[in-house]
C-alpha cells in the first residue's frame, strides 16, 4: 500500500540478479513506494526470459514487493537483435549492451515507467547520477559507465543506482544476509541473446549474405587465403583466421565490406591512434561549450584501461586522439570520454587511424 512518508514510486528493472535484488532492497530501506518489473526481451526461444522473470518474482516476493513483467520482445528484435546483426553484415563490430541501455532500458523501459506514474527508474547498474552527470562508481573494477554513456543527461535526476558507493563483495555479502540470493550462481548479463547461441547464427538468420565467401589479402595486396564471410572476423584477431606458412603472426587489420576482403598483418600495422565519431553523444553542461579541444581519458573497449587522449569535437564529428596507439579497435565499438569520474561523452567509432 501507498504511505504518505514515502519518498516516491520506484520502478526497479529486476533480472533475479544478486545487483539488481539488492538495489531495489537498499531503495526500500530508504523509504521509496518499490516495484520491481522485469523486461521480457526475447519474443521466441525465451527460456532464459522465463527463468530470469521467475527469480524476479521470487525476490519480490522475498521483499514484499509488487512485481510487473513488461513486454519489450517486439522491439528488442528489431533495435537491439536485428541491428547486431546488420552491423556485422556491414564488417563493423556492434555492442549490444550500449544499444540496450540506450533504446530498450532506459528508452522504452524508462517511457513506460512515467506512464505509469513512477517518479524514478532504478537498477542495479554500478553508476552514480548526480543531477544531469554520469558519474563512475566507488567500485571501479565494476564500473558500468561504458555501457551507460549514451542515457540522456535529463533523465538521469529520475535514474536511481543504488550500487553507485557499494563494493561487490559487500553487495554478495548484503544478498546472503538477508536472503537475497536466490540463484547465487547466476549473473545478470546484457546480451541476453547470445547466451546458448553462437554469433553466427544470429547474423545468418537476419543477413546471410554476411557469410559470402571471398579472399584473405595482406595489407599489400598478396592473398593468403579465403574466407567465408567477413561476419565470422573481428579487428584485433589473430587466431581461426586459416592461413599458414606466413611466418611472423597475423592479425586482422581491416574488413573491406566493398570488396568482400579480410586484411591481415601485423599488430604493429593495426594499431591505432585517432579514432572518429558522427553519433555520439555529450554531458553539455559538463563541456561547457558546442565546439572545442579538452583533456580527457579515454577508452574503446569496457575492460580497458581508459588512458589519456584529447577530445575534440567540430562541426558536428567528434575525435578522439589517444595518447597510445591501440590496437583491435574496429568502426562499430564505442569510444567513452572521463574527466576524472565524470562521463563526458563518447560516440560509435566510424573511422580509426
């Protein structure tokens, strides 16, 4: 029942996890109206939908607390599924988490959620919101900013991370404590998807063209072997390529879509330092101007070490000069800018030099 000493409605986004079940424990001790609800993602073969809203359901019951499933499976196929897929086709490498969180979790998630009168979306992501900035968390080895990145600003007043000063060991030890960890073993995981199934046959059932075979060149031209799809490739790989008696290790450099061609050689010759973006987003208020050069950290991938580069953004193109060459960067990846613990902004990589 509703309490006149609440503190506001909250919507927590519940997997059955242990992060997600002790954020919306810890907002119920602060004295917010909790609900969890659960996203039903996947429209078939939805095993790994059905168990997650079950452990949902039971922590909410544990907790005392409303429990709601909302549908999203329509959607997800389309925004987060389809467009995994087509981003292989397209010899880029996509992350499905960043999408999510952007479109599906806090996009339609968050719109159901203020329709249906609920002063704040909660969930156990490891962030801090303060005001309209996107912060790092206290645990820095569980920092989820890098899949966060592209929230709006104005929505992060009504965007509760319980977790942001929590460590994870305290977390596990909190659940335990008071009878929170219902499936121990499990984790929520983003790219929910996947699980069970291997990349390739998602892309195959949505872009079989994705799979035209075609040749293995080095970056000088000379073929050294054939392919059967550039979907099958990521920059950065070095081992599955099938070429031998080449000598020195090989490594894919480059994926020419146009031309239906994987490039491969050295690691000296893939690194990279200057990375580009035309779809990114910016903490504004944090920048303090549209157009300009600041000092940053940055980083290209989540389990990276974000080292220290210069953002510049001008006319509507932002790049990112890193101060250290990088290597298995490919167009498709995000790249996220921090001043000390604030997000700045980042962007889909469009083009690495």
């Amino acid at each position: 029942m509703w309490s006149s000493m609440s503190k506001g409605r909250v919507a927590v986004a519940m997997s059955g996890g242990v992060d997600s079940s002790v954020a919306a424990a810890l907002i119920q001790e602060q004295g917010y109206e909790v609900e969890g609800v659960t996203m039903r993602l996947l429209s078939s073969n939805g095993a790994g939908d059905d168990e997650t809203i079950a452990r949902a359901a039971k922590v909410c019951e544990v907790l005392g607390i409303p429990h709601q499933v909302v549908d999203l499976s329509e959607a997800f196929e389309t925004i987060v599924i389809d467009n995994f897929a087509h981003e292989y086709e397209q010899a880029r490498t996509p992350n499905p988490c960043i999408v999510c969180n952007e479109h599906i979790k806090f996009g339609l998630l968050w719109d159901w959620m203020d329709q249906s009168g609920f002063d704040f979306l909660a969930t156990g992501h490891y962030a801090t919101a303060e005001d309209t900035h996107l912060k790092r968390p206290k645990d820095r080895s569980k920092d989820q900013t890098y899949f966060l990145y592209r929230i709006e600003r104005e929505r992060l007043p009504r965007i509760l991370f319980p977790l942001a000063t929590w460590y994870k060991t305290d977390v596990k030890e909190y659940a335990s404590e008071h009878g929170l960890d219902i499936d121990a073993g499990k984790e929520s995981q983003d790219a929910c998807f996947i699980e069970g199934k291997d990349r390739c046959e998602i892309i195959k059932e949505h872009y079989p063209d994705a799979y035209k075979p075609g040749s293995i060149v080095t970056s000088d031209g000379l073929i050294v072997g054939l392919h059967e799809g550039l979907a099958n490739y990521t920059i950065g790989q070095r081992h599955g390529l099938g070429v031998s008696g080449t000598g020195a290790p090989l490594y894919v450099i480059g994926l020419d879509q146009r031309l239906n061609k994987v490039v491969v050689g050295s690691r000296e010759e893939g690194k990279v330092t200057t990375l580009t973006s035309t779809d990114y987003v910016v903490d504004s208020a944090a920048l303090g101007k549209e157009n300009g050069i600041w000092p940053v950290s940055a980083k290209a991938r989540y389990n990276m070490i974000a080292a220290k580069a210069d953002l510049e953004i001008k006319d509507g193109i932002m790049t990112v000069k890193m101060d250290e060459e990088l290597s298995g960067i490919s167009p498709g990846q995000s790249v996220v800018c921090y001043h000390y613990d604030t997000v700045m902004g980042g962007g889909v990589i469009s083009c690495v030099v």
